[in-house]
C-alpha cells in the first residue's frame, strides 16, 4: 500500500526545496513554479495522486509505464507525462517522482538555476 498523502506531502517539499520554487493556485489546481512557469502540477482526486511533469530526457521511457499518459491540452506533445499513483500500489514507481521532478525543473527553469544544481545522475 502506497500512502498518498505522504508521498504528496514527499512531492511537494521537494519540488519547493529547488531553488526559487513556489507553490501557486491557478485555475484552483496546486502547482509549483520557477519564476512564474509551472513544472509540477500535483493534485489528489477519486483516491489517486496525479502529477504531470515536463520529462524532456526520460518522456519516451515513462510513457511505458503503468499508469502514464501524455498530458492533457497539448502539454504531451511538449514532453509533459501526467503520471496517476494509487494506493494499492498501481501507477509508476513512486521512487522514480524525485527524479522526474528534478528534471522538470531543469526543464523550465532559467539555466542559471538549472546549474545551480548537482549534475543529473
């Protein structure tokens, strides 16, 4: 069993710890951004956690995976996977979200933000 308030909870610190994230509301979804543009939009419905991400590098191999879909309104085409967890233990490895949210940023943020990273592993 996979505790989704937990990992939810484990989503968002990380994304906000990145440098110059923070957490905005638009259109009443929870999002996080990096100098005003969005890299995980992160939200719990119908007893699933949901979060979509811009996968630049690791797009092709997520859609292989359970539980993963090009993201709605154009974003898929752009690189974004909307990645759906349950609590019973379907959807992507939870282990791979730190990652993923990791590459998003670098995705969208200013590169100098994006150096100021440790180098992708």
């Amino acid at each position: 069993m996979t505790d989704l308030v937990a990992l939810e909870a484990d989503c968002l610190a990380r994304a906000l710890a990145l440098p110059e994230a923070h957490e905005d509301f638009p259109w009443g979804e929870r999002v996080v951004k990096v100098r005003g543009r969005i890299f995980l939009f992160l939200w719990r419905v119908d007893g699933h956690l949901r979060l979509s991400v811009k996968l630049p590098a690791s797009h092709p191999m997520a859609l292989l995976l359970e539980g993963c879909a090009p993201t709605p309104y154009g974003l898929g085409r752009h690189g974004w996977v909307t990645a759906r967890l349950a609590a019973d233990g379907h959807g992507p490895d939870p282990d791979l979200l730190p990652g993923w949210i990791v590459e998003s940023y670098r995705a969208v943020a200013p590169k100098r933000l994006a150096r100021a990273l440790s180098p992708p592993s």
